[in-house]
C-alpha cells in the first residue's frame, strides 16, 4: 500500500464510519519507522487499521564468536531514502479482549 492510498482509505473510514481514535506509535527502539494506527466502529464491530512506515534493509550483519556462552548480535543496515510499507487490519474480539487480525482484503 502506498502513502496515497492510505490517505485515500482514512478519508473513506471518516465519511463511512467516523474515527474514534487516532495516533501513531514507534515500530520498536531498535527498528526506524512508525506506525499510523486509526480505530473506529466499522460493519464488523470495532476495528483497528495501521499502516507501517519504515527503511528498507540492505543488510544484515551477524557479530559472534566461537566460544561456549557468547552471544550473537545481529546488526541490520537501513536504506536511508527507500522506505517500505504495510498495512494491517484488526477487529476486537470480545472473548479474549484483543485484537485478532483480518485479512486486509476486506478493504480492497
């Protein structure tokens, strides 16, 4: 999904169904990126869309040694001007109080 058809899809939650919350949040300290999360009470029930913004990984570079007990770490380089995209939908389920995640095409 494109930055375009994200914008395209809140104004169409908006007129259909109103938000009710809107924010974003980091994807993680240690992952750049955001993530633009709207909740609002859609057709299924209440529902949770977010579109994640973040740098594409050029590389993954691993860090260890050969000794009993060592650790590994694992450090990702970032594309400082590609950016990929994705988008998630969740509805609320009642029974385990969560959000239990739906296939995007209902969307489409």
């Amino acid at each position: 999904m494109t930055k375009e058809k994200w914008l395209d899809m809140i104004d169409m939650v908006e007129d259909k169904f109103g938000i009710d919350k809107e924010y974003k949040e980091i994807i993680s300290p240690n992952i750049p990126g955001e993530k633009h999360i709207i909740e609002f009470s859609g057709p299924i029930g209440r529902m949770k869309i977010e579109f994640i913004e973040k740098p594409r990984v050029l590389d993954e570079k691993t860090f260890y040694s050969n000794r009993v007990g060592s650790y590994v770490n694992v450090e990702k380089v970032y594309d400082k001007k590609d950016k990929v995209c994705y988008f998630n939908a969740y509805k609320w389920d009642e029974a385990s109080e969560g959000w239990e995640q739906i296939n995007a095409d209902f969307f489409q």
